[in-house]
C-alpha cells in the first residue's frame, strides 16, 4: 500500500512556468519583507524633513513681515511711535509717555497701512485738541529702508501741508539709537540731542515730560538766548528742524527757514 502511495504521489507533476512563477512570488515577498523597515525609515526621514522645511519657511515668514522698516515718531503731548514693515503695513504701536499709551490704546493701528494709521493718529480727538491748543506737532521718520522711508516722509509731508503747526523730517536709525534705552520716543530724544549742544541743565526724563512746543520753546532760547518762555514761531513759519523735510530737504540741526522744516 505504502508503495503504491509513493507512485500516485510521484505522477503529480509541477507545470514548469507555475513553477517559475511561484519562484518569483517567493522572492517577491522576501524582497518586500526585507525592504518594508528600510522604506518606512526613509518615508518618515522624508516626512521629518518636509516638516522641518515647513517651520523654517513659516519662521522667515514670520520674521520677515515682523521686522520694521521704517517708524514714524508722532509727537505733540502724546509721544507715540508706529513701526512699519516692508509690506507698509503697522507692526507695532508703543506710547512714550502717559497720554501716548492711552491714545495708542484708543486706536486700532495694529496691522493697518501706515496711510490709514497715519490718518487715524492725525484726526484723533486727542490730537486736534492739541493743535487746537496750538501745540506743535513733530513727525520724524526713521529710515530703516531709505526708499520706504523716503516715500513715507512725502506722504507724511503732504498730510501735514495746510497745517502751520507741524513739521515732519527724517532719522537716521544711527541718530537715534540710544532714545529708548532713556525713555524717549525718537523725535524727543533728537530734540534732546539738539538741547544738550546748549546745555546739560536737563534729564532725559524732564524732557519726555514737556510737550513738543514746550521742547521748541526752551530749544529756540537756548539758540537766541531769549527768554524762555517767549513764544517760538510756529513750525510752518519756518522753524521746523534744518534737517526735516517739507518744500525742501535741509542740512544741520536748529531752525530753518522753510515750510514744515525746511531749510
């Protein structure tokens, strides 16, 4: 019987290509079993990687529209100073003093074009009461990127042109590096600056305490050796800084003799 088994079982014969394709099944699946741990490594490598380009492209994103360009120092009684990115839009708004942070925190600048901050700032109650005061509005441009800035302070020039009260110029950042380590928005610490060629008599912190026409006023006896308390004319008179900006550019420090602080 057991022979007999033996030679029903040796009759059964593999067709040769079924052979040859079970073969290569085999060796398909051993391929796959071998491979499969080195593909997911290289899969979840290729994934690290992809999330990882994510986060710094969205990091230089992020620093790149977060970085200022420019800023724009208001001063009147409110100091107040609005930093511009590249794409002109409002990055930051910081008070320098007591009436500067509760007009930034009556306003929404954040994200805004400078035009429309600017506009904002400029017909706010807190400002028209100032001027109304006949205070003297003060609005230099820092220049981060000079071409922004330059555009910006054309901008600002005309906005303020039917005003006789204001003047607008611009900073180099260099000029005004150390303003707030003393506490003083940009356009007060140049201000400063330009009283400490007189005299040394002031603090950083009694300055931050004057409004602009106050500042001007003590500025303008100090170069005539008047009285301080005489009145200064006003800035559309021509007694803007030399180095501002308005129907003309101008050179140095003190008065000049043009509209918005020409020279």
């Amino acid at each position: 019987m057991q022979h007999e088994w033996k030679e029903a079982l040796d009759q059964i014969h593999a067709d040769e290509a079924l052979k040859q394709r079970t073969r290569q099944f085999v060796q398909e699946n051993l391929a796959k079993r071998r491979s499969a741990p080195a593909l997911r490594v290289a899969r979840r490598t290729l994934y690290a990687a992809c999330a990882c380009l994510a986060v710094c492209l969205l990091a230089a994103g992020y620093h790149l529209y977060f970085t200022p360009t420019s800023i724009i120092s208001v001063d009147i009684n409110p100091s107040l100073e609005l930093s511009v990115n590249r794409f002109d839009r409002i990055i930051d708004v910081t008070g320098y003093n007591e009436d500067g942070e509760q007009l930034a925190g009556t306003l929404d600048l954040m994200y805004q074009e400078y035009t429309q901050a600017v506009a904002q700032v400029l017909d706010s109650e807190t400002v028209q009461t100032c001027l109304d005061r006949d205070e003297l509005l003060s609005i230099a441009v820092v220049e981060i990127d000079p071409q922004q800035g330059e555009a910006i302070l054309q901008y600002l020039s005309s906005c303020t042109a039917g005003q006789q009260n204001a003047y607008c110029y611009r900073l180099d950042q260099e000029q005004v590096d150390q303003a707030h380590e003393w506490g003083l928005s940009y356009g007060k610490y140049k201000a400063y600056q330009d009283i400490l060629a007189y005299t040394d008599a002031y603090t950083p912190q009694q300055i931050g305490a004057m409004t602009m026409r106050q500042i001007r006023e003590l500025l303008y006896s100090l170069q005539t050796g008047s009285d301080p308390a005489s009145t200064v004319p006003s800035a559309g008179g021509g007694y803007g800084y030399g180095g501002g900006h308005g129907d003309g550019n101008g050179n140095g420090n003190g008065y000049g003799n043009g509209k918005h602080g020409s020279a």
